[in-house]
C-alpha cells in the first residue's frame, strides 16, 4: 500500500469495502461539505460567534475522522479547543491551518482516485 500523506489509508479501505460502487459520492460529498464547513468556521469566527465556531468546528472534526483525514481532524480539534475557552483570536490561524490542510486533503484524494482508476 503506497502512503498518502494526510489520509488514513486503513480508514478509507474500510470504507471502499463498505460503500463500495457509492465510494465516489462519499468522498465527493465529503469535498462539498468540508467546503462549506470551512465557509461556517469563517463566517462564525468574523461575527465573533465562539458556540457557533465550537458547534462547527466539532462538527467538522467528526466527518474529517470518519473520513479518514486525520490531521484534519486534529486541526478542527484545536479549532474546537479554541471555540469553547471563548479564545477566536487563537481560531483564526487555526483556520487558516485548516484551509491549507484541507488543500493537501482534496489532492490526496485526487491522487487516491487516480491510482483507483489506473
């Protein structure tokens, strides 16, 4: 088995046997709402909004987990941390670090399923 990094090989195999023909969609909606889960993260951070910062980001690290994303998960962990001590000055570099990570994500993804292919 060939190591991407950012991703859980072991997790992902789980869930290919487990999906199957339906894998796809799963990591494409997966991308869609990891999109969208960022957008929630930097819209609640700019109104100053922590519970929905915290609500958000637990949110997030639960999919990132299930997904496989693993360092995703722990970056929205900190952004989680930061959220509920009330500390947002603190999220947003950790927003940034989840949008950077999330970047490495989507190309490990796009590697995986052009080797799946291939």
């Amino acid at each position: 088995m060939v190591d991407i990094p950012h991703l859980d090989e072991e997790a992902l195999a789980e869930l290919r046997d487990v999906m199957e023909d339906e894998f796809s969609l799963l990591i494409e909606t997966y991308l869609t709402d990891s999109k969208e889960r960022i957008e929630r993260l930097k819209e609640a951070m700019m109104k100053g909004d922590s519970d929905a910062f915290t609500k958000a980001a637990h949110s997030f690290k639960g999919s990132c987990i299930n997904i496989g994303a693993t360092r995703l998960g722990e970056l929205c962990q900190k952004a989680e941390t930061a959220g509920r001590n009330g500390d947002l000055n603190q999220g947003s570099p950790v927003v940034d670090e989840i949008s950077t990570e999330f970047q490495r994500v989507i190309e490990a993804f796009d590697t995986l399923m052009v080797r799946d292919v291939g």
